[in-house]
C-alpha cells in the first residue's frame, strides 16, 4: 500500500454501471513527509475518509477485496485512514497535529 | 484510475477472437492540467466516450470487471467520462468550459 | 494494450510445460510515431503475428485470457495487429504504407 | 519478490474491516548493499519480521496467497526474512553480521 | 515476460510456509545485450536454472501458473532458460557462446 492525501472529487454521470453511486475521490500520492509524488490517481473509498486526510491506498486486484468494491472496474481503494506513522522509533506524522490536514 | 483523453481509434481486422466487435481507442494520459503524460495506451469503451473527452482508464484484472469486458484480452477499459474535477475546494475541470474538447 | 514491434524470436528448449509448443516472440514496445520504447519483451502470439509487424500487447493476467493463453504462465501476449491509427481525424499509421515493415 | 528494511509501523483506527487486527508495517526497499530504493510502502506481515530487519516483499495478486492475507485488499506482503545473500559465489548478506540492523 | 541472468541464490529460514522448500534464486534483469537493468529480483525457479544463465522471467499472477509455484505468495518465476535469440534476422544470443555464461 503506498501513502496518499485525499485532495478533491471527481464527479461522472456517465460511468459504468457498477460504478453508479460510488463516490470518485481525487487522491494525490506523497510521501511521509508530505511532498507530493507523481500524478493524482482517482480512488473508490472503503472507509469514508475526508479531504485533506491521510490515508493509504490498495491498487490492483487488491483494490477489489473490500465489501464495497468487490467485483468492480476499480484498481484504486483507500483502505485507511492514517492516524501514526513510526520510523526509526521516533513518530514522524501524527493526525492530530498533521498541519497539512485542513487542505480547504 | 488514470486520466486520459479519448484522442483516435485503432483499426485491426486481425485480433483475438474476444477482441471481434469491440471498438479499440487511443487514449493519452494526461495529468488533471492537461499536460499529456506518457505514450498513447490502446483502451476498451466501456461508457461510449468520443474523441477529445477527458476519461478515467481502469486498468491490470479491474478493467475486465465491466460487462462488456469480462473474460477478454484487456488491460485498458474507460470507465467513466469526467464531468467536473475538484480539487481543494475549487472547479479544476468542467467539461462544458473544457477548451481541450474539440480535438478534431 | 500498448504498441510494439515484432523483431524476433527466442528459442528455449528447458522451458515450463505449459510453454511447450508456444512460440516465443521478441517484441519491442514503441511510440506510434515508430520511435523505440523501453527494452525488448517476450511475448506469446495470440493471432500469428509476422516479423516488422505492429502488433497490441496486452499484460499482466490479461494477457492469459486468450484461448491460447489461458492459465499459462504468460504475462505478455499479442492480442491484434494493428492495420490503422487515427488521431485527431487524420491516419497517423497505416499498414500498407509502413516504411519499417520489411525488418529483414 | 524485491528486498526491503522493516523501518516502522504505521497505525490506523479507521481501517477496512478485512484489516482489523493485522499490523501494518512501514518497509524501505532497498538495494543489496543497502541503498535506499524509491520511497517506503505499507506492508502486511507474514513471518513475524521485526524492525530492521531485511526482508523479502510480495506484491500485486499475489500478496494474497498466505493465510494470513487470503481474501484481503492487500497488495504488499513480507514473505521471508533473509538469512543470507550469495551472489557470483560470495556472501554479499549475512545476517548476523548486519551492521544496519540495529535500527532502533 | 523479461530477460534475466540468475547471479545468485537467497537463503532464508523464516518464511511463509507455501515457500518452504523452494529455492529462491537472486535475479538480475537485464537488457539482450547484457547490460545491467534495474535492480536484482528474488525468483522462484521452475525450470531448474543454473547460476549465469540467461532465463526468462514471468511477473505478477502469471507467475503462479506453473505446477511448482501455483497458489504461493511468489510474484517472478524463471519459465524459461534461453538458448537463442535472433532479431531482424541475425543470432544476437547464443547459449552456447555466451561468454558471461561463466559467472562463477
């Protein structure tokens, strides 16, 4: 799973028909220190995850083994919402002081 | 899923018999600027998008996971024309504003 | 499915069993202005595809979903040769007049 | 399968539910001598790695194939801690003598 | 599927119980002319190749669809060893000949 930030929507009254009623999120790849890394993809959401947030994505046929996207056309999932990251033993992101995290 | 704009077909008459019947586009990626990303990918309709329409691409085992697409030689599928983009609170793509749309 | 040139072939005796019996080609993925992409591949032929010849690659476990593929460890497979491509309205390639068709 | 330090962990309370319970694990991959390779990936853990420890990474499909990730949306598994690296006939790994091992 | 030379063997006491008793094998890709491509891989072997040989590589689910490596966590096996390659009409490889053959 890599890291990415929920930045924005993307809204599509023509898509196929397994798609209907999902909602497209707009997600932008980082890194742990937050630089941004490569192109936005467009992901389905397993956890109802919020803009600005933190979260991490499952791509491929992973993407299709939650409850919601189980058989879809879809190759990008969030699969969670990222609350600490440790490295080295020393807390490098914490949500509750995530500066970043109030994107509007 | 990717970005891409529908940008020209490909014409076989020697191809997979799955493949028999099914439309072939060319599709470019390109990042939510407009700014063309990569090399042209050759992708299966699934939503009956025209040329010059900015597009999501699913791709890998998910783009066999449409109905017209199940069981076929394809790693490429557009599942879904882009109405609006938003990002960080704002309209970064409308497809009735979009001045990219009549490529022809 | 990407672009690629048929420009050989790969003789193995000691291979999988389930490869017995399949011809393995030497392609070379390409830009649609013919430009080389990337280093060669080896792929199955799904449709007899011929030396010089533009041909669509399909990957991953897509590329098994030919008759001749299925189950095969094979993650590369020719799946049409390509006769046109249109872009923005005008044949940007065309099989008849293709310069680089005779390799040989 | 590619090589990868075990470098932190990473916590989430919001997570799908095939999630729940499974740690998940932050993993550097690197280089057979070391070097840092791309940017770190969120791991499920097979085999009970610990921290700084080399380790081998499973991705795609095939990320699922151990009975503790069968059926999950996860797309990166720790399959083996390595013991030893021989290459061209001399120990380029050992692991008891991994001076980076200590990470902590 | 991707050329490689086999360089050297992993050896690892902890892994997932599907890999135990499989030879996992240090592989390098590489491009016809032997220069070096990316970094090493660790494979699964299913055709019983030596070190320095030229093999070919199989990734992602199609990995698995050989009777040594179906259903295991193994995301790159060796399905072929190479004993020619011709492009546009002339051997560029041959087993035979193959000066670097000798790795050890």
């Amino acid at each position: 799973m890599i890291f990415a930030r929920v930045v924005g929507t993307v809204v599509s009254t023509n898509k196929d028909e397994k798609l209907v009623g999902k909602k497209l999120l707009l997600v932008q790849p980082v890194e742990i220190d937050g630089t941004v890394k490569g192109n936005p993809l467009v992901s389905i959401d397993a956890v109802g995850a919020g803009e600005g947030e933190l979260v991490l994505l499952v791509q491929g046929s992973s993407a299709r083994q939650t409850s919601i996207t189980e058989g879809h056309p879809v190759d990008c999932t969030i699969c969670a919402i990222v609350d600490y990251i440790e490295k080295g033993g020393k807390t490098v992101f914490e949500k509750a002081k995530d500066t970043a995290y109030s994107v509007k």
